[in-house]
C-alpha cells in the first residue's frame, strides 16, 4: 500500500518473533497504520517495552482477567488499555495464545497524516505528536475500541514493513535501556530504542 509516498504492506504473523524479548527488538523501524475515515496515520516504532509474564509488571502477571484477555491472545494482537485514567497505551501480544506476555510502543516518527495528528493532539510540534504511549494513542486515536483486533489482519489498525527497509534493524543502532515509570520490575533492561531518534520518550539519559 502506498501512504504518503511510502510503499507499506501488512506483516504477516509468521513473520513475528515468537519470544518477547526478540518481538520488542523486531518492532524498531516497523511501522503502525491507522486507517480512519478522514485519512491513513502511519508511524515508524522507535522505541518498545517488552512484557513478560513472568515479570510483575506485565498486567498478564495475575492472569486473565476481562481487562488483560487480549494479552492473552496470540501474537501479533493489540491489547489497549488506560493508563491512571487518563490516557491509552498500544500494546501488542507477544506470545502464543493462552500464555500472556506483550510488547509497549513507546513511541513512533510520524510519517503519514501528521496533519490529523497535530488535529487530535492539538499541536504542530512534529516532535510531540506520537513521543510517549499516551501521546501515540492520542494521536492516532487508538482507544479500548481497538483491543483484541488483529495486528497482522485488521483494516483499522495494523503493523507494517515499508519496502527496502532492513527486516531487522542491525545491533549497532538499537539501545537497550530499563523500562519508563515503573515501580516492578523497575531494573530489567527490557527497553528497546532506536539511537539517535529524536522522537523518543523518556529522559536523555537512557536513550544515549
């Protein structure tokens, strides 16, 4: 699919890691698409947070519940929920269906649509469209009626490659970091981003 200038197709679940970790680290430079009635969003993945369920802070940790089922769900699913009242987190499901395990987008490059970004977020300031979970959901209108749809299937909301782009990005330009605002689990190293982007969250000192 062309949006924007970009030849974008659809990832296919096969194509998905089947371990957290790796699904995380895959993600960098892929590209989030949202289709909504007045026109295509897309953003390119800087940066993620992977989940396990194993690990305290996954939602997936105290087992399925109305809230988390679609952590539950088999790869490549987004799991959407509000974060202190106030704001949606994308989530994606990162393993096979039953376990409970998923990966944060943290943040996004805008590529496509950032007119109708700037719209719903209220500023031209490129750089603050899509920087922070809260501020990507926002952006690209992404709310709990988007939890469960299929990342790998849906028209509204999926995840994509762009033509000539690396399947992985290499090792060398991708930073490992601890996760952001957490209190759990608050000294894993399960945070991925790309180096040097200007469009990541998070203070300067974990995106070196």
């Amino acid at each position: 699919m062309k949006i924007a200038g970009h030849d974008i197709r659809k990832l296919r679940r096969s194509e998905l890691p089947e371990e957290t970790m790796a699904l995380a680290r895959f993600m960098i430079g892929k590209v989030v698409v949202r289709a909504l009635p007045e026109g295509v969003l897309a953003g390119r993945i800087v940066e993620t947070e992977a989940y396990m369920a194993d690990d305290a802070a996954c939602h997936a940790h105290i087992g399925m519940t109305p809230r988390n089922r679609a952590l539950f769900l088999a790869r490549g699913h987004a799991y959407v929920y509000l974060a202190y009242g106030t704001a949606w987190m994308l989530n994606v499901s990162s393993a096979a269906k039953g376990e409970g395990a998923g990966v944060l987008i943290r943040a996004l490059e805008p590529i496509a649509g950032l007119d109708l970004m700037a719209l719903r977020r209220g500023t031209g300031n490129v750089r603050d469209l899509a920087r922070g979970p809260g501020r990507l959901a926002q952006a690209f209108a992404i709310d709990r009626s988007l939890d469960g749809v299929d990342l790998t299937r849906d028209r509204r909301l999926w995840l994509g490659r762009e033509a000539g782009a690396p399947e992985r990005i290499s090792q060398a330009k991708i930073g490992i970091s601890t996760r952001i605002g957490l209190t759990k689990g608050a000294h894993l190293e399960h945070r991925f981003y790309l180096k040097g982007s200007r469009f990541l969250s998070g203070p300067g000192a974990l995106n070196r």
